[in-house]
C-alpha cells in the first residue's frame, strides 16, 4: 500500500509507526504542513495518517491549511481510504464526522491507564493499557462510530467508523526520542494538574515505550488486515 501522512509540526512525526510501515515495505509521502507542502490527489494514495500537533482543529485563522485538511479527510473517508488520526488527527477526524470537538475537563499528559472496548482492531490487545498521552481537547464520539477506549480523565479515546477510519486520542507511536522533542517545545502545558506528570515522570521507565510500539504494531496490521 501507499500510505500518506499529515504532519502538523516537526516535532510530532511517524515516530515507530515508521518502523512498521518500512517491516511491511509499504511506500511513504507526507505533508509538512509548516513547510506549506501541497495536499496529495485522493487517488495518489491508499492509506491517510493524521499525526498530533499543538493546534486547535478551530484555529483556521491562523492555520489556512485546516480547511484544504479536513476537506481532504472527508474525501478520504468517502473513498473508502483507511484513515487513522493520532491525536490532534483523531480529533480532526471526529470534527470532519460531525462531533463535537472541545476543551476536555482535565488535560492528559504523561502514563495514564486506558480502558479498551472489545473490537477487532484491539485484538491481542489487554483491556487495560497504561499509554501516553498528550492533550487537552477532546470529542464526542461521532455519530455512526464505535467508541473502543476510555480513560478516568477523558471518556472518548477512540473511535472505529465503517472498520477503516480509527482515531485514537493517545500516542502509542512515542518513542523516548519523540517524548523529549515535544517536552521541549511544550514544556509550557506542564502546569500542575491531576493528570499532568514531569518531564522525569515521563521519561522514568523507558521499557514503556517499547510496549506500546508493540501495542501501536499490533492496531496497524489489524487495521490494514495483514
């Protein structure tokens, strides 16, 4: 397969998703946004990545690009293209399928338990995971999808919509290289809260992220039925 992904800002990348797409020898292109990059033709592609980014889905003012992006979600899913968004990316894609996106209750920064709904994207998975996130917005689930994850701090963390489009709200592709990239340049949001950690934290146990890259390996081939 082709896949395609969206990239908001340099320091939130691929990161171990890449490993997974270079092991099943699919072919990569990308949009920088912040390298004002062109959008690719829907036909250019099989497979849409929407990766994490500091911005609003809202903040078309200052973003132009949002509307050319959302538009060529829509189109995507229409196509029947498989979809994943990461985060900002999940919640582009919940805005695009007609929910709600809104400033969460509490923000969500740092190892914090997840709690998986039974789907065959999940499968082999636990039902408890302890993952990474970043964020502070949230969304309803959308209409016509199935929510798959909750957390104690935000009850949408997934969603599937017609088996082939999946946000998650989390980051399962941080590797200790990618936590420490955006700690620098978002150390800002590390305010005291409930479910915000440090820096030292974050970073403590490195074997974490080897599990939920295996986790995030796992989700990918369910989703591309290798």
């Amino acid at each position: 397969m082709h896949i395609h992904y969206l990239q908001h800002v340099p320091f939130e990348g691929l990161a171990s998703i890449q490993t997974w797409i270079t092991n099943h020898n699919h072919s990569l292109s990308n949009t920088k946004f912040y390298q004002n990059d062109p959008l690719p033709e829907l036909k250019d592609f099989d497979w849409l990545i929407i990766l994490g980014g500091p911005m609003n889905i809202d903040e078309e003012d200052k973003y132009p690009w949002l509307k050319e992006e959302k538009r060529l979600i829509q189109q995507a899913i229409t196509a029947n293209k498989i979809v994943l968004g990461v985060c900002l990316g999940a919640q582009l894609i919940a805005d695009v399928l007609g929910a709600k996106v809104y400033q969460g209750e509490h923000k969500e920064i740092g190892w914090f338990p997840i709690e998986l709904i039974n789907s065959d994207l999940f499968q082999s998975l636990p039902p408890t995971m302890t993952v990474f996130h970043w964020h502070g917005d949230t969304f309803d689930n959308p209409p016509g999808a199935t929510r798959l994850a909750s957390s104690e701090a935000c009850p949408n963390q997934a969603f599937v919509y017609n088996r082939k489009v999946l946000g998650l709200q989390f980051h399962l592709e941080s590797t200790p290289e990618s936590v420490e990239a955006i700690i620098a340049h978002c150390s800002h949001e590390l305010v005291p809260g409930r479910y915000i950690q440090t820096p030292q934290q974050m970073q403590e146990q490195p074997d974490r992220f080897q599990k939920i890259n295996q986790f995030m390996e796992q989700i990918l081939s369910n989703l591309s039925g290798t």
